[in-house]
C-alpha cells in the first residue's frame, strides 16, 4: 500500500515535471494537415472500433486500415473456445462486415506490416518498401505471444487466426496435450482440448493459476474445477524443456515444487505465457514507451522527450499503457488486455482525432469473460489484494460471484455462470455506489436497490 | 435465404436477407447495421447485441436459456418483454420475416 502510493506520486510527479519544463514542440499543438488523412496501423478491435468511431464524430478525410494480418478485423476469444472446438467457423467471426468498410469509406490494406514510421515526415514504410502518407496516426498494433526459444514443431502459440488453424491441425491428430502457463488463454485452451478428448496437462511456474489476472479464491475455483474435469495441473515448474524426435515434439519436461522432476509425453503443446505490447513503430515515432506505448485519458500518445501529448497521434487498445482511476495501485499507469479496453478506448482514440479532444476522458470499468467448459466466467473491476471477499450463491452449484472489498469499497466482482451479478457488479462500479459485503454476501438481499434511480 | 427486417434508431426499415445458420446479430453486423454492437462477437458474454423483437413475431423464437435471460437484465437500454440478444437468435427458414428493433443504445 504504502509502496504504491510512494509510486503513484512519484509517476505524477515526473509528469506534471515534464509538462511545466520541457517544452521543446514535439507535442502539444497538432500539426496542419499536409495530406493523406488517417492511417490506423493493427486490423483488430481497436483499430476497427477506432475507424467507426472517427467517422462518427465527423471525420471525413481519407481513412486506411492497414493490418498486417490476411484478414479485416475479426474476434479472438473464439479462437481458444468455440473456434478450437469446432463450434464456430472463420465468416462468424467477422467485427464488421464488408458493408461497414464500403459504406464508411474505409479502406483497408491487409497483408501489410508496416516495418518503419517517420513522425517529422509523417510516413509510414510499409515491408513492401511503398512509403504511406499521413495527417493523423493511430496505433492499434495490440500485442503477439510471448514464445520459448528452440523450441521442435508442434509447440505452438494462440494469438491470431493462422495460430488457431495450426492449433486445430495439429489437434485433430494430437492425444496428449502440455500447456505451459496456467492464465486465461491457456486454460481455456486445456478447456477445449479436453472437450477433444484429448488428455491435458497443465504446467504453471507459479503456485497457482492466474496469478496476474485473478484473486487467489477464483483462482482456486478453477483449478478445483479443472483437476475435476480431468485436467492435470502442475504448479511450481521449474527447469521447462522439450524432448523431440527428428525435430518433432514427443514430450515436455519439467520438474514441480518439490523438485522432483516430470516428464509428460505430448504431440501438442500450447504456450500461454502472455503477450508484449507491439510498440516498435512507437519507438521509432519518439513517443514514450514504458512495456505499451504510453497515451493519456484521451488516447493520445506523448512525446518522449518532452512528455507532452501528440494531438495527432492516438493508440488504443492492448499496445496501450494509460492512466486509470481503476488501477488497484493508484498513480500507475496500466495496460489491459481485453475486447473491453481495446473497444472502449478506441471510441475514446477515434473521437480524439475527429475532434481534436474526445468529449469525455477514458474511464470505462474494466471487464473480462473466460469461458472454460461449462463455466462461465465474468470478471469486472480490477480487484487487486482484496482485503474483505465475500460469496454470493453457492460455489458447490457453480453459480455464485465472488464480491471483493478494499478499504471498506466494492472493487471487484468475479462471476461463475452468473451473468445478472456481473452485468449488475458493472453498474456498481460505474455508478461507485455503495454496497456493503454483508448486503452482497445475502443473497436474499436485493443489490438493485442499492443503485442511484 | 430468410429476410429480417431491422428497424434502426431512427425508424429506417431495413429487409436484409440473412444465411440460415448464422444469427439475427452477425446479419446485422454483416450488413453495417448500426445499432447492434456485439462486443463479445456472440459468446453471450456482453449484452451488447440487444433487440427488441416485434410482439407477433415473439412466439416463433426458442425462449431465452438462462444465461440469455440474466443478461437482458444488465442491458443499456430498457430491458422490454419482447428484449432479446441477437447473437442468440439463429436464423432459420421459420423465422423468414421477423422483424427486430434496435434499442437506443447498447452501453
Ligand atoms: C485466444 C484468445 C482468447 C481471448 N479471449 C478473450 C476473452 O475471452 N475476453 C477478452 O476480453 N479478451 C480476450 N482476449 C484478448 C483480446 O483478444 C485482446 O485484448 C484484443 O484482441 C486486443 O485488441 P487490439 O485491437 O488491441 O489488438 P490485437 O487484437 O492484438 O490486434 C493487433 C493487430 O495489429 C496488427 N499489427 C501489429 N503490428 C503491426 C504492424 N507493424 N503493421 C501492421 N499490422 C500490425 C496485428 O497483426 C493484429 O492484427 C483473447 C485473446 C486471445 C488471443
Ligand atoms: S454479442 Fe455479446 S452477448 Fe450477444
């Protein structure tokens, strides 16, 4: 507590520094436009969102879409569910159809990385070598997996399309299954694998799953409720490798908690260690960069020598780091990684270059969904360490939501197949109206009555 | 192919014909309909898909299942009793004509 608040002040501190002293015109006053309108750089939820937003709020210059992905902008979380289940196929994933980049006048440039980016000559450099003009810069670039070194075919990351059809590919003929990090996308990987028949193992370098992104108790939950569906978990893991056969993967090797050591016989491994945020063209613009390219509350990115905001370039979504009064440490900046961040910040980023300021200052509350066998999980708040948790429901029905308290304050609700206490725990939050843990632990107890009519 | 008829915020009338199979939410999404946003791309997580569907046209849908049900309680706009998520209506050749409504607004 105390550390985060000695943090918090110092990272407001160098901020209000840099704004009062170092004025040197790399940020501050936008730029006359010299021509070629808006380039949003990363075809996914933000640089969709961003596109329908900025024409929206009145935008009416030339707009290009450039992704570096085959595909327009479709929906990842299937990717590790329904997609990997076979339930859901590639047209139901689209974000917008067709019509939207016709009728919005949108055009989009897929198959196209872009590799450089000048900020005093406003251009891009796309791997083709073609150089793209722009007045107005977004980048929604998200982030990519993060991967083992050396590691022999069949040991595979989920991040994008193309992951997932290799992922399902090598399914279909796999038996045993190792996936390497027990977070969400992992876990909901050894879910649906499992659902495949195929018999998964779990390996966590931490003592328990979802350390980054969970509390202890919900994490609890799902570990109980992966072992009970047959998965196997392994925490403590230490000293990861991988046995081949010509170059094939035949097995995972690792040794647990207690040091003994494993060796789990596998024809498929999934790695789920987490993402880095897509900042290098950032780097090259000059704008900060601290693990996301760092914006303010209205999406646009700062200068990184002068620390001052660059009206005309905005990002929005998983690349980001921003301020938010919702971070458990407060003071900090914070990056998420969620559909939720990356829509409702790039309403935020679109509206920032159609208007020069969006009308109103980032300040969504945080949520997240996992969906993991038949459990249907709703996260919102960021909980951080809760100081009171309370129940509501029953955890044996697996329908219950868990109400995390900090400082006497709700801050987090994480929902088990129980959808009206999320949407509800939502309103809560935006609304910060008070609830008490005995009302939320009383399930006979009305929580609508709480919120302001 | 089935015609749906979305009914935008501002009264427009649209007849799209929609792909058996696919869902009332992905015709609108498909056809740049605005007014549904589909946020969680139909894993029934968002509430961000909300319609209301017309009063004669409710008795030919499969009734909500309960996920579906507690999440119209958490919708933006006013939860009606002809509200559904349009992400969980799959088009069929029975629903051929059904007509939907956008609501004010999904979030
Ligand atoms: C398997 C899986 C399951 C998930 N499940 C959930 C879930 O249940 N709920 C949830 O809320 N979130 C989930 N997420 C997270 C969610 O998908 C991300 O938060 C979201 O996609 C972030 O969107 P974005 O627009 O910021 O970036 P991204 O989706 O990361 O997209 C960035 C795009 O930019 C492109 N790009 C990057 N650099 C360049 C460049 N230099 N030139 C051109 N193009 C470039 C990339 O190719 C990519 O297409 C899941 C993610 C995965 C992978
Ligand atoms: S699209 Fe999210 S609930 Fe329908």
């Amino acid at each position: 507590m105390a550390i985060g608040d000695i943090l918090g002040e110092l990272a407001v501190g160098i901020v209000a520094e840099a704004v009062s002293s170092a004025f040197d015109g790399g940020g501050g006053e936008k730029k006359p436009d010299i021509g070629d309108g808006l380039i949003i750089v990363g075809g996914s939820y933000a640089g969709a969102q961003i596109a329908a937003t900025a024409r929206d709020a009145g935008y009416t210059g030339r707009i290009r879409l450039v992704t570096a992905e085959a595909h327009p902008p479709y929906h990842r979380p299937p990717l590790s569910k329904a997609y990997l289940l076979g339930k859901a196929e590639r047209d139901s994933l689209t974000i917008r159809g067709p019509a939207f980049y016709e009728q919005e006048k949108v055009e989009l440039l897929l198959s196209t990385p872009i590799v450089a980016a000048d900020r005093t000559n406003r251009t891009l450099t796309t791997s083709g070598g073609d150089t793209l003009k722009w007045d107005r810069l977004a980048l929604a670039t998200g982030a990519r997996a993060r991967t083992l070194p050396g590691t022999p075919d069949n040991v595979l990351t989920l991040r994008d399309l193309a992951d997932a059809d290799r992922l399902r590919d090598v399914a279909s003929s796999a038996a045993n299954v190792v996936v390497i990090g027990g977070g969400y996308i992992g876990l909901e990987a050894a879910a649906s694998l499992s659902q495949l028949g195929k018999r998964v193992t779990v390996v966590e370098m931490q003592d328990r799953l979802l350390a980054r992104a969970a509390t202890p108790a919900l994490a609890q939950f799902v570990a109980d409720a992966h072992r009970a569906r047959g998965v196997e978990l392994l925490f403590g893991a230490r000293d990861v490798g991988f046995d081949h056969d010509h170059g094939v993967l035949t097995g995972v090797r690792a040794s647990d908690a207690a040091g003994r050591a494993h060796t789990l016989p596998a024809d498929l491994a999934v790695v789920g260690i987490g993402v880095s945020p897509n900042t290098e063209l950032a780097a090259m613009l000059g704008l900060a960069v601290d693990d996301g390219i760092r914006v303010d509350e209205f999406a646009c990115c700062i200068d990184a020598a002068s620390g001052v905001a660059v009206p005309e370039i905005v990002a929005a979504g998983d690349c980001t780091r921003h301020p938010s009064r919702w971070n458990p440490v407060q003071g900090m900046e914070l990056r998420l990684e969620s559909v939720q961040n990356a829509t409702d910040q790039a309403k935020i980023a679109g509206a920032t270059l159609a208007e020069g300021q969006a009308p109103k200052p980032y300040d969504a509350v945080p949520w997240f969904w996992s969906d993991q066998f038949d459990l249907k999980l709703q996260m919102v708040g960021l909980t951080g360490v809760p100081d009171v948790t309370v129940t509501r429901g029953d955890m044996a029905s697996n329908r219950f939501s868990l109400f995390h308290f900090r400082g006497g304050a709700l801050v987090g609700v994480d929902s088990v197949n129980k959808p009206a206490d999320h949407m509800l725990a939502r309103r809560l939050l935006a609304t910060q109206t008070p609830v008490t843990p005995e009302q939320a632990a009383d399930a006979a107890f009305d929580l609508r009555s709480t919120l302001p009519t | 192919m089935p015609t749906i008829n979305y009914v935008l915020k501002d009264g427009t009338r649209r007849a799209i014909e929609v792909p058996n199979g696919t869902s009332v939410m992905l015709g609108a999404i498909n056809n740049n309909l605005r007014g549904i946003d589909a946020e969680c791309g139909g894993c029934c997580s968002c509430a961000t898909c909300h319609v209301y569907v017309e009063e004669s046209d409710m008795a030919r849908l499969k009734p909500a299942d309960a996920v579906e049900k507690e999440l119209l309680e958490g919708v933006a706009a006013e939860r009606k009793p002809t509200s559904r998520l349009s992400c969980q209506i799959d088009v069929t050749a029975a629903l051929d004509g059904l007509t939907v409504y956008m609501p004010d607004r999904q979030s």
